[in-house]
C-alpha cells in the first residue's frame, strides 16, 4: 500500500467520525408551541341501575300465582346510549325478559302456587357495544294469598 492510500483512508476515517459528530448536533430540535391537544381522551365505566321506580301486581287464580311488574323509571349514572336487560326472576329462574333502551317496561310471570309468599326480583343491567355493568336488583314479595297491587 502507498502512503497516498493510507492518508486517503486515514482522511476517511476522520471525515466518517466528524459526520458523526456532527449529525446529531444537526438533528436536535426542540418544540416551543403551546398549541392545545385537538383529541382528548378519557375514561368512563359502566354502572349499577339503581333507584328503581315502577308498579306490580300478585293475583291468584285457582293453583296459580302471577306476577306483573313495570319498570317505569331507574338511574343509570354510566355512559349515554346503552341498552338495558330487564328480568323478572323467581328464586335462580327467569320467568320473563326484555332488552331494550327504553327504561319502561313491563314483565309478567307466574308459578304454581304454594300457599307461601313469594318473593320475586327484578333485574336491571346495563349493555354499551361490548361492556356490561353489574345487575341491579329489587325484590317484590307477594303475600300467601297471592294477591297485592304496590309501587317501589
């Protein structure tokens, strides 16, 4: 090798290293805007139904009971726009159920009577694209005659 080739790369060499150095001084910037965000992002979850309002009904005919609740009002203190699950249950069984974004509604049921007072319950929860909340419940007992016209 010449001492030409070797200065050629030694001055390669150090061209190489001050581009090096020189590159991230050339590529510091710093942001001075205080332009305000376009999108904000938050957060939100689903809630309980509480507060229930309505109406039910216990009869009696022959050796069966029924039951006719309407819901005609609750709180949804979660996000706008979900759909409710209502259900009339007695005990672990569903006798009746709607779902609906609508607050009033009716349900209906019935079960052999056994000269013993019922208690029957109904549940609300909330549905949003996905997400649910939890259930909230009332429960509505009917006297051993089997007949009671009331509000909650």
């Amino acid at each position: 090798m010449t001492w030409f080739d070797h200065c050629r790369r030694a001055a390669s060499v150090l061209l190489v290293v001050l581009c090096l150095l020189a590159v991230p001084a050339v590529a510091n910037a710093r942001f001075t805007a205080s332009k305000p965000a376009a999108v904000s992002v938050g957060t939100d979850r689903m809630e309980t139904p509480a507060n229930f309002t309505g109406t039910y009904r216990c009869t009696k005919s022959g050796n069966t009971e029924f039951m006719s609740v309407t819901v005609t009002n609750f709180t949804d203190a979660g996000p706008v726009g979900s759909t409710y699950g209502y259900g009339l249950a007695l005990g672990a069984t569903v006798k009746d159920q709607a779902y609906t974004t609508v607050k009033p509604q009716t349900l209906d049921g019935s079960r052999t009577s056994d000269g013993q007072a019922t208690t029957w319950t109904v549940g609300i929860q909330a549905y949003l694209k996905g997400w649910n909340g939890a259930v909230g419940t009332e429960n509505i007992i009917c006297p051993s005659s089997g007949v009671k016209n009331g509000t909650f």
